[in-house]
C-alpha cells in the first residue's frame, strides 16, 4: 500500500485532534455551541453560524459547494508591511512559518505564525450564551517593533438561509446595519416581522469599519485580496441593501515580545414585540450592551472557557474505559461521546454535506441520535422524546421530519416511511432503562401539535407498534411505505421523471405488495422491548392490562418471526423485501443485489430462527459477501443499472451511498448480531475496520473527510476509489458506534433494574475498567476476559458475589469485579 501522507494527530491528553497542515483532503471541521448558539468551523476558519435552526435563523452567509471550496468563514486580516496574512492561512493562502488548528470539545484554536507575529485564535461559544466568542492573541516575537493593520471580516446572511440564497430581486434591497463604537449591528429585516439581530464587536477602540461588502472587497476581487484589506485602508462603509458585512480596522503596535488580546463577539439578539426600537429606525441594544459586558475582557473570556471545558469533563466523566488500547479508548472516551452531542443538537440538519437547509430533525434519526447522549443529558434526551412524539398522526404513522425552530413536522423529504414509529420505542426505552423515570410515559403529548389532541406517551408507543400490525402484506411482513430505514428502496415510486424527487412524489400504494425484511427485525426487536416494558409496568403498578397488553404484543412479535422464518429465509441469509408485485428482492435468484445488509443486521439482532442456524449462516454471508478492507456495504453486487421498480437506490453508480456503500451506520447492526450470537473476534474486526482512529492511522489522504468522526458513507468495494469517505459528521453511526461498544462489546448495558453486564470481546481482549455513572450511582466495573469471547461466569458486587448479570442499582459508589 502507497504510503499515505498524514495532516495531524490525536491529542488524548487535551482531548484534540491537530491539524498540523492546513490543506487537509477536505475541510476538516468541528462545531462550537451546545443549546441555542451554534458554529460550524473548518480548520481554516471557514463556516458559518446559526441560532437554533440552520434554515431559518442564519447569522452568517457560507458559501456551499464553491470554488475555492469552503469559501466564507470569520477571517482575520494582519497586515504586516506589504504581507497580508490570515491566522489560519485562507482566505489569502500567503505560506505561513507556521499553522496549527486544534479541534477539541467545542472550541477550536487556529495558530498561525508569520514574519515574526503569532496570531492565536480561540473559537468558541460559551454555556447559556448566544454568541460565538472569537479570543485572538497578537503576539510579536521578532526583535523589532510591529506596526499591523488588522482587518475582522463576517459576512450577514439575511436570515433564512434559502431565500438568501435565491431571492436577490428583494434581498439586493433590504439589508440594513446600524454602528456604534466598535460594534455593527446586522438589522435587517428588524423594521418589519423580525424581532432578533445580530451584531460584531470587539472590546478595543477601531480605527475603521466596514459593512459593505462590494466596497470592502471591490467587484473585481475575491476574498483572499479584499481592497480594503490590501491597501490597508478601510472605507467606513455604511451598507444600504446589496450585502451587508462586518469588518473592523484595528492598528496594533507591537514591542517586541508583547502581546496584546483582542475579544471578538458575534452575538444574536431577541427583543419583544414591544420594546424593539429605542428611537425611529434605531435598534433597541440594551441587551447586545449586557451580553457585550459579559464577555469584554481577556478574564472573562478565559472563565468562560474554562467553564465550558468544566462541561465537558463532566459529560464525558459518566462513562470512562480503560483497556490499554490508545485507539480505542479514544474513541470511546473522547471523540465517539463528542459526535454523539454534536449529532443530537444537529439531527442531520447542518454539516459541510448537508446545507442546512433541506433537512430538519428526522423522526427516525433523533430517535436512534438519542442511545448517544442519553447517559449525558437525560433531561434533554427527555424532552427530544416528547417533541418527536408530538408530530406523530393518531395511526401511529409520523412526519418524517420537524424544523427545530417550530418543532413542527413537515413532509419536505416525503412521509410515510413505515419504519418510522419503531424508532420512538427503541428512543423511550433507552431513555427510562438509563434513568428509570417511568413518569415520561404519562405525559400528555399531542398528535402533529394539535392542542386538544393529547395522549399519554405510553399510547404513543401503543399506536406505533399498532402501525406496524395494521399495515401488513401478503407475506404478513411489514408494508414498506415510502420506504423503510433504507430512504432510497423506493418501491412504490416508479419515476421515470428526472424532475420529480424519489422522497416526495407520490407513491403508488393502491395494490402494493411492497414489504420490508428490515421493518420486521426492527419490529421483533422493539416488539420484545415493548412487551418487557408492560411486564415492568405491570410489575410496579399492578395493572393487569399492562400484561394483557403484553400478551397481545408477544402474540404480534411470535406472528412476525414465524412470518420472516416461512418467508423471509433466503437459505444462507434473510430476504431485504418483496417489492410492489411481490418479487424477492435481495435473493439468491436476483440478478443483482442478491444480498443486503439491514436485514442481516436486524434479523440477527432480532436474533430470528437462532436455534435453526439462521443467525450464524446470515453472519457469514455477511463476512463473505458483504465485508471489504473498509467495511460491509450494504448489498451486493452492486446495482449496475437503474431499476425502475426499486427507486433511487439503483440510481447510484456502483460503491456509492446505498448502492453498495458502506453505510457506516448499519455496519453496527450485524456487529450487535454477532455480539449477541458471542462471536466477538468476528464482532471486533468488523468494529475496527470502521473506527475512526484505525482509519486515521492507515488512510487520512483516501478516506479525506476527518479522521476524528465517523462518516456516513465510505465507497465500497465496487466504487472507483475504494475506502474514500463522504458526509461526514451527521449520522446516525454516531449513536450506534456508541451502542455497540459501550452495551454489546464492553457489555454495560443500562437496564430497568440496574446495569447488565455481558461484553463481547476479541480473545486477545485484556482486563479492562469501565467507570460508569448511573442514575445516582458510581461503578468501577472491572472485567477479565481470560481469553473468553462471551459468557459471564462471575460477579461481586462490593466484595459479594451476586446471581445473574444484573448489577442490581443502587447510589453510591459501587465497586464490581467481572470474570468471564
Ligand atoms: C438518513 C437516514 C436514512 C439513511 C439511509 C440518511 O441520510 O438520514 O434517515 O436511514 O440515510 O437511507
């Protein structure tokens, strides 16, 4: 293998990624903001802010899929004699003596060092703030004294970031800015319907100031050469429509060895209806004043800082292993836990693959986001609960998706995906098994937000699985809908129209005989969770209709195996689905694609006809027919030619996304097969293929996007290249990366009455520490493996052996001691 050229490195100790090179295969970026306020930014300073919802509240413009890429960001301009230079090399590209950006939780510094000046950037956003704090350090380290000319530079988006996009006949005229001292205000739009703005300060006298983009930077040039910028002189420019900006001039003298701290503040700003304005057209700025006055100094920015590093201890104190190995325990201790957050706060909304635009919160995809963070912050993994809920319909079918702002759902990316109402059991179970709070399933919650409409959330859960048994095909499988986990096994679509979307035209579902492999494992395994769920209720309340309830579900659940058993057996693996006339689909006898991966997964985690042999003989199809150097993909062989019945998953060339992708995210579902059926080597080297830090190591410049996170797709063995990663960030391998090593192969598993114990382990596994904290208990859970894959001998609890595998919960500080 060629030898790969390296950007950077892992700092466990500091818990960051380095990036040692700024022109990394692709922008690897990070994210600032944990509730409200929130920041994308790449190692060159590029990205874009937002308040709560990526669409909607836009702060700042970016500029997708551009040339150069990564185009739009928080530049910082030094100019020194004739040299301009930024911190983090772009927008100017000038080579620098030296560059280093670190991304760590939810901050990121970029260094640069250029003729004798090291100018430091620290990102952030700091707890209970909407803003996005910019601390820059000018530091001279040459023997003479530095004279600089220092240009800031953001650039407004007029709010909704699709418009801003489109409707230049209107937005040419609206923009409005207001200045004053060292702040510019961004009040667009404020005359009217709006009640927020946005401004830019720095907590030191300017020199100048501009806000209007065309006269800053000049018609002819770009931002790597803005005008204003090389001739070191800034215009004073009062923006009226067109594109409004922020830059500040600042003049810094420098002695030699001095440094000087510079507080740079984009902020957001909400006003009521009625004290929006202090004079005609003038923008009420009490509160930008207060919020300006919270962070206007060097200290309280670095207790601000400190505070938010305080945060993140906390967070990724709850759950901590030690096993010795660097690579993984990195993972698991740092950078899995941290694109868990980041995937709970941005569903799949805004990355530098998704616009934030398109995509709200996704029903099914919150749901699973929520095995991530659950142990973290119950509280808001609670409420997420409820919000999901609330845009269900009263049969149990659901939205597909809500914009977070409104918290209202919306058919923009189709709807009637069956699988969907599964996923809100697999999320509410996780959630009471972490906390053991039964009393969410009492809230009143409503269908699609209707006020009046409310049920208890336990009848939410109800109806969902009702959708499943009320929409059954011929084989007694699952009805598919518009289609199941796979949005792309579009079997009811039949388009033939390049202009029509394969989500959202209408589907053709009189006569279908449409169903879904995948839908019926996923059903089995949540069946089972939902008839142990009314066992525990009926345990504690004494309800007897919690035990009828689950009865009639173990009947479903029983119908359902026996179904996928009769029809869904293929011989050496499990169907994917029958489409609209009732044909197998993912069969020996297809020409193509005779097998797929989310069957497999759920099947086998449903742990259907283990007693026939069907489970192990579906894993080692997996291994011999799906796996690759750099995963599984999902089907094979590849799709070579568009199938009109099957949708888009056949309109993408061969390797790519869901044709024979590596879906990152269902790879976790055959390890958990695997885990659950105790074949840990095969489980642990099926993990390691799709762990960041393995990646890392062997192919930062084929797999480009950043070697810290998962990403969504990897191509498969039939692409062009190989191993080469997309979309990275946002998806749901996040969660279920964190499920499967931290509950199946670690083996602590939360659970109603305490923590299970049952890993799964490579035989050359050693002894291993997890601290985990639950509810308001501390464990150190030592585990010696003795070169066993499965099977719990033993367990003392406190010095005391205990029967079974359940840690029986208890607050305190407990010590177990695990023999395999
Ligand atoms: C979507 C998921 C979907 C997956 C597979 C992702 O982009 O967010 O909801 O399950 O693609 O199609």
């Amino acid at each position: 293998m060629e030898q790969q050229k390296r950007y950077g490195h892992f700092d466990d100790q500091h818990r960051e990624y380095v990036i040692s090179d700024p022109q990394t295969p692709w922008p690897w970026i990070n994210y600032l903001g944990n509730e409200d306020f929130f920041s994308l930014i790449s190692n060159t300073a590029g990205g874009y802010s937002f308040y709560k919802d990526a669409k909607f509240r836009r702060i700042t413009r970016y500029r997708y899929n551009n040339v150069p890429m990564d185009n739009g960001g928080r530049y910082f301009y030094i100019k020194d004699g004739d040299t301009v230079w930024n911190p983090g090399w772009k927008p100017c590209k000038t080579p620098l003596d030296f560059y280093e950006c670190r991304h760590g939780m939810s901050y990121t510094r970029i260094t640069g060092k250029k003729n004798g000046v090291e100018a430091s950037v620290l990102f952030f956003v700091p707890l209970k703030k909407w803003c996005e704090v910019q601390k820059l350090t000018l530091k001279n380290e040459s023997s003479e004294t530095k004279s600089l000319k220092l240009f800031s530079f953001e650039e407004w988006c007029l709010w909704n970031a699709a418009t801003d996009m489109e409707n230049f006949q209107r937005n040419f005229s609206t923009g409005e800015v207001e200045i004053e001292g060292s702040t510019i205000y961004h009040k667009t739009e404020y005359r009217e319907r709006r009640n927020h703005y946005a401004f830019y300060h720095v907590n030191a006298p300017i020199q100048g100031f501009d806000t209007d983009r065309e006269t800053f930077v000049g018609l002819y040039n770009e931002f790597a050469d803005p005008q204003a910028v090389m001739e070191g002189k800034p215009r004073n420019s009062h923006a009226h429509g067109w594109s409004p900006i922020a830059s500040h001039y600042i003049e810094v003298t420098l002695a030699p060895g001095e440094s000087k701290d510079f507080v740079f503040l984009l902020g957001y700003i909400e006003n009521e209806q009625e004290e929006k304005f202090e004079a005609l057209q003038v923008i009420n700025k009490q509160k930008a004043h207060a919020l300006i006055a919270e962070l206007d100094t060097t200290e309280k920015v670095d207790k601000a800082f400190a505070e938010l590093c305080e945060y993140w201890d906390a967070l990724l104190n709850i759950y901590k292993v030690r096993t010795g190995n660097d690579k993984l325990d990195r993972m698991v201790n740092i950078w899995n836990q941290y694109q868990c957050m980041v995937t709970f706060n941005f569903s799949r909304s805004a990355s530098f693959f998704e616009s934030g635009v398109g995509r709200g919160m996704g029903f099914r995809d919150s749901n699973q986001d929520l095995v991530g963070f659950v142990h973290q912050i119950p509280p808001r993994a609670r409420q997420r609960i409820i919000d999901i809920a609330s845009t269900q319909f009263p049969d149990g079918g659901c939205y597909h998706q809500y914009q977070p702002l409104t918290k209202r759902g919306n058919n923009d990316i189709g709807g009637g995906f069956n699988d969907d109402p599964c996923w809100l059991i697999f999320g509410t179970v996780a959630y009471i098994k972490e906390t053991g709070d039964f009393s969410i399933l009492d809230e009143m919650v409503p269908f699609d937000n209707q006020p009046g409409s409310e049920v208890t959330l336990f009848e939410h859960l109800k109806i969902s699985m009702d959708h499943v048994i009320n929409n059954l095909g011929p084989h007694m499988l699952p009805l598919i809908g518009r289609a199941d986990w796979n949005d792309c096994l579009n079997l009811n679509c039949f388009s033939w129209d390049p202009n029509e979307s394969f989500q959202t035209t209408e589907n053709v579902s009189e006569g279908t005989k449409a169903e879904s492999l995948m839908i019926a494992g996923l059903f089995v395994v949540t069946g089972k969770d939902y008839v142990a769920l009314c066992r525990k209720l009926s345990e504690y309340s004494n309800n007897s209709e919690y035990s009828e309830e689950a009865v009639r579900m173990q009947q479903a659940v029983d119908a359902m195996i026996d179904a996928v058993k009769k029809h869904g057996w293929d011989g050496e693996w499990y169907l994917r689905a029958y489409d609209f006339y009732g044909r197998k689909i993912g069969s020996n006898e297809c020409e193509e694609a005779k097998i797929f991966i989310e069957s497999q997964g759920w099947c086998t985690m449903a742990e259907i006809g283990a007693e026939d042999g069907m489970v192990a003989k579906s894993l080692d199809s997996c291994k011999k027919y799906l796996e690759c150097e750099h995963g599984m993909v999902l089907n094979n062989p590849a799709f070579s030619k568009y199938i009109y019945e099957y949708g888009e998953i056949s309109s993408y060339p061969e390797g790519y996304k869901e044709n024979a992708g590596i879906f990152c995210h269902n790879n976790p579902w055959v390890i958990i097969g695997e885990c659950l059926a105790g074949r840990g080597n095969d489980a642990w080297s099926h993990y390691a293929k799709i762990l960041p830090s393995y990646v890392e190591e062997k192919y930062q410049t084929l797999h480009k996007v950043e070697p810290y996170v998962n990403c969504q797709m990897v191509a498969g063995k039939d692409a062009f290249k190989p191993g080469e990663g997309k979309n990275s960030w946002l998806t749901g391998t996040a969660a279920w990366m964190w499920y499967t090593v931290s509950e199946f192969i670690l083996g602590i598993k939360p659970d109603y009455d305490g923590i299970r114990i049952d890993p799964c382990l490579p035989e050359t596994a050693s002894d291993y520490t997890v601290q985990r904290k639950f509810r308001e208990a501390d464990y150190e859970i030592t585990i010696h493996p003795n070169g066993k894959q499965k099977g719990v001998k033993s367990i003392t609890l406190d010095g005391a052996k205990i029967d079974g595998t359940v840690i029986p919960y208890s607050p305190g500080k407990h010590t177990v001691d695990v023999i395999l």
